[in-house]
C-alpha cells in the first residue's frame, strides 16, 4: 500500500474532553477513504487533523503526529496556509463566498498567486468547473452571485473552489448530508471519478454511502479507531466485534 | 354500548370574566407601549410649533444659511452652530472608527474566548461612565493635549493646510470636542460591529481559511464585504448618538459662535447653545423660538440618521 496521510499516536481533546485516543492509521493515496462510526465517535475531529482545522476551536489540544508524505505537519516550521492548500476540504454544507462564481473558484489561486495573468485564471476557472461538473449549468453566469446556485450546485462550486488550489488530498466532511438524493448522486460521481488524482478521505454516517465509495473503511467509536482496511475486508469479514454490530445496524 | 364522545363543555361565566380580563390586559399593555412611541412624535411637534414664532419672521432658509448670531439684534442664523456640530461629529466619528473596527475585528477574528469574555464587558463598561466624567477628562487631560502638544505640532508642520492651522491660544476646540466624542461613542461602534460580525457564518470563514488563505485574507475578502453595509450603518447609529451628546463636549469645545476653519478652532455646536442658554435672558424677543427651533433641527437630523441606520441594522442582524 502507498501511504499518502499516516498517523502516529494521535490524541486530541476539547478542552478536558478526550476526542481521540491513541490514534494510528494509514491512508492510502489515490483512493478513497471512508471514515464511519455513530455520532459523536470523533470521525470530523480526525478528519480535522488532517488539515489544521482542528486548533481553530478554542481549547482544542493535539498531540502525537499527522505525517503527510513523511512530513509532520504539526512541526512549527510548516506553513499552516500551505498545508491547507494542499489538502483541501469540502464541508458538510456548502458556503458560497460572497462573490460572483467566478470569483469563487479564482479566489485560492489568486491568494496563492498560481496564475501570471487573466487568461491563465480564465482556464483554469473553466477546466476546474467542469472537473466538479458544473460548467455546462454556470458558463453562461459566471458573473452572477454564487449564493443564487442550488445547494447541490453550490456544493459542486464548493467542489471546484478547493480543486482550483490544486491539492493533493480532498477531506469530505459529510459532504453529501445536506443535499437531495439526485445532488448527492453528483457529488459522489465526482469523488469517484476524482479519486485516481487525488487522496480522498469521507466522513460519513451513512454505511450505504461509505459501502458505495470506500476503497478503505475507518470504523471508529468513542474516538478510538476499532478497525481499519481495505473496504471489501471489513465489510464483509469484520475483525471486531463492535464493527460487526455497527455493520448490523444495531447502533 | 360505545361510550359517547364528549363535547367541549359549555362556556362559563368564569371563563367569560378570564377571557376579559385577557384581552383587557391586552389592551393595557399596548397602551403602555405606545407611551413612547407616541412621545416622540409629541415632543417633535411641539418643539415645531414652538419654532413657528420665529418662522413667521424669518425663513427657514434664513435661519439655517445665517452666520450671525445676535439675539439682541433679532439675528438668529444656525449655521454656526450646525456647522459647530458637524465639525465635532465628523471628526469625531473619524477618529473613533478605524480602532473601533479593529478592536472589533481583533475580538471577533483573533482572540480567544478567554481573551474576549475577559475584553468585552470592559469595553462595554467605557458607555457607563457619565457624561460630566469625560467632560472633565477632557478638561484636565485632553485640552491642554491638544493646547501644548498638538496644537504646536500641528500647527508648525502641516499648518499651512488650514485644518491644521491655528490662531487661538487654549485647547478648547473641535478637536478637543472630537477626541472626548470618538471615546464616548467607541463602545457603541465597538458593540455594534462586533455584533454584526458575529452573525457570519463559521463555515464561511472555513471555506476561505480551508483552501489555505490567511486570517487576514479572510477577513478583507470574505468576512468584511459581508458586513460592510452593517458596519457603516453601525457607524452611523454612532453618529447619531455624537450629533445628540451635550454635556461632554460643551465642556471642552469653547462655545463661540463662528464658523470653525480649523479643527483647533473653538465650535459650538447645537446641543451646546441648548443647554447653555435656554432658561436665560428669555424675555428677548423669538429667542425661546429660535432656541426650540435649534433643537428642532437637531432632534429631525438625529431622527433621521437613527432611522436609516436602524433599517440597515434590522435587515442584517435579524
């Protein structure tokens, strides 16, 4: 296996509160990882790790390692805002920002200054559109506010938004949850059709969902990992015994 | 046998009297809360035909265009003192807003909880001090701030632009005016921005700080263009209460009655030639007008910048 995220040791608490204990696993690259387990089990807070999101919560407290392509991305010397470009996070709700579409998906390239001049953004804009499989519906209204896309095509603008910055690695946070079943569809087409370019780690509650997408589950409970390995093995022959009850619907 | 289903009993003479006494109370408290409401527009009109006496011999126009103020001599012109107003809100308002927002900004974007729970009860506590407090602050510390040290300053390096020229000996002036007016309305701008910013979204400040922008970045593109309409109409709210306050800055402000070319000029703003005069020497002619009429004026721009910014406010907040 290829390791793309691996993980040493990680603990995390909100406050006094453990969130995650002792956490070791491996994500593999280009594929797609599904987080699952029931609420509350610590599957965002890692997801969060992930991407440094996770100290924006005031008296969030980390420790242990979060080594991508070998590197600890908690060392002081890594630059915050660059690991975030390269790992990028779509959220369980789409946020527009309050620009125009366009602007939406040129925003991260012009913070990063990655294009010489308007022609280069204008490209870009248009083949990350299409990537998350949006331009035929917005190439006409580039211009117009982005709040006034459905939810579902604001999800796929939130899509393209984070592919623009050209990560590595694409964090899904429930990022189907609050869509109808058709955008939802969308999404997880995408995520698909994206995860031979890209490390994709999903957090989901919806076992259908995780068993339509994994190429490698995560189960996790009471912020301990219970199981972790390739999707097919765990599904159908869990190791532990919390994982079979979980893959039974009985919590 | 089935049971039979029960109707709803018959209405009772108690329930009668309750149902009354409901929509009595009803009734009351709406009375009660249109006191208010109904004083506004009592205190509006009659301050208006207070004013009539004078409008019958000059006309409005005249009154707010005139420079000359010589009661003895029939002359009311308001323009000193409108202008008198506006200089100290102006610059009032210029000097409070941009630490206003950063300082909101900081609360808002920067700090911890800690840090804010602890900073933001202090801050709010600048709008209880009393309004003869800041007076006499500004008489002991900031007129002869402006009077020894910036008035010199000012005057020798940038005093060939006329704001910052000065021909008069003492700090009692539209800056000094400003500087006591900036701190006293900081709360509120601080309070009212911090408020609306506090209405974004996390997610939304998540979308910009995930795909690696900065705090900073953040904030300029994404959280300010949001808010912007709020917080200008919190600045105005702000001016509105500056426009209104009296005792404060007619402490420090030197009430002459001329047109101000500078800001170390002496003003005398409206709320001042109030307070000061009214009750005195009211047996010349129309001065009791011209005084109401003054405060006409100040109440009808007050309402109205109160209302524009309330408006905005409601649609942001709500």
């Amino acid at each position: 296996m290829n390791t793309h995220i691996q993980v040493n040791n990680l603990n995390a608490w909100y406050g006094k509160q453990p969130a995650l204990k002792e956490i070791n696993i491996e994500i593999p690259k280009n594929q797609i990882t599904v987080i699952m387990g029931p609420s509350g089990c610590g599957k965002t807070t890692l997801l969060k790790t992930f991407n440094r999101f996770l100290e924006l919560n005031d008296g969030a407290k980390i420790t242990g390692e979060v080594l991508v392509n070998g590197q600890d991305i908690y060392q002081p010397d890594v630059d915050v805002t660059e690991v975030r470009k390269r790992i990028g996070l779509l959220a369980q709700r789409p946020y527009p920002l309050p620009m125009s579409i366009y602007d939406n998906v040129a925003y991260g390239m012009n913070i990063h200054r990655m294009k010489k001049d308007r022609l280069g953004y204008k490209a870009s804009v248009k083949h990350y559109l299409e990537l998350a499989g949006l331009w035929d519906e917005v190439q006409k209204r580039l211009h117009e506010p982005a709040t006034g896309l459905s939810i579902g095509q604001q999800q796929r603008l939130c899509l393209a938004r984070g592919l623009a910055v050209e990560p590595e690695v694409i964090l899904g946070d429930e990022p189907t949850s609050a869509l109808d079943p058709i955008s939802s569809q969308h999404i997880e087409k995408k995520l698909l059709e994206l995860k031979s370019q890209y490390t994709t780690v999903i957090v989901t509650h919806t076992l259908r969902q995780a068993k339509r997408l994994a190429d490698h589950v995560i189960f996790m409970y009471m912020g301990e990992v219970v199981e972790a390995g390739p999707a097919r093995n765990v599904f159908t022959n869990p190791q532990q015994e919390r994982t079979r009850q979980y893959l039974e619907g009985l919590f | 046998m089935e049971k039979p289903i029960p109707l709803f009993s018959p209405i009772t003479p108690a329930a009668v009297s309750r149902r009354r006494a409901d929509s009595f109370a009803n009734r009351a408290f709406f009375m009660i809360t249109l006191i208010p409401v109904a004083l506004i527009f009592i205190i509006t009109i009659a301050l208006f035909l207070r004013f009539l006496p004078i409008l019958r011999e000059h006309s409005l126009w005249e009154l707010v265009s005139g420079v000359t103020w010589k009661p003895n001599k029939g002359e009311f012109g308001f323009l000193p003192f409108i202008a008198g107003t506006f200089w100290v809100t102006a610059l009032g308002v210029a000097l409070a807003v941009p630490p206003c927002i950063l300082t909101a900004l900081y609360l808002s974007e920067y700090a911890r909880a800690t840090t804010r729970t602890l900073m933001k009860p202090l801050l709010d506590l600048l709008a209880a001090i009393p309004s003869v407090v800041y007076g006499v602050w500004g008489m002991l510390a900031i007129v002869p701030l402006v009077g020894d040290v910036l008035r010199p300053i000012l005057n020798r390096y940038l005093g060939f632009i006329p704001l910052f020229a000065s021909n008069q000996p003492t700090g009692f002036s539209i800056l000094a005016g400003a500087i006591v007016l900036a701190v006293m309305i900081a709360p509120f701008i601080i309070a009212i921005t911090y408020e609306v910013l506090a209405t974004i979204p996390q997610g939304l400040r998540q979308a910009s700080l995930g795909i690696g922008a900065t705090q900073w970045q953040t904030i300029r593109y994404v959280v300010l263009p949001q808010v912007l309409p709020a917080i200008i109409a919190g600045i105005v709210l702000g001016a509105s209460r500056a426009l209104g306050e009296t005792l404060a800055v007619l402490m420090v402000v030197g009430n002459i009655p001329q047109m101000p070319n500078s800001i170390f000029d002496a003003g005398y703003p409206l709320p001042a030639l109030i307070a000061n005069n009214y009750g005195e020497m009211m047996s010349i002619p129309l001065y009791d007008a011209a005084l109401l009429g003054a405060a006409f004026i100040l109440l009808v721009i007050i309402l109205f910048f109160n209302i524009l910014s309330t408006i905005v406010l409601q649609r942001v907040l709500k």
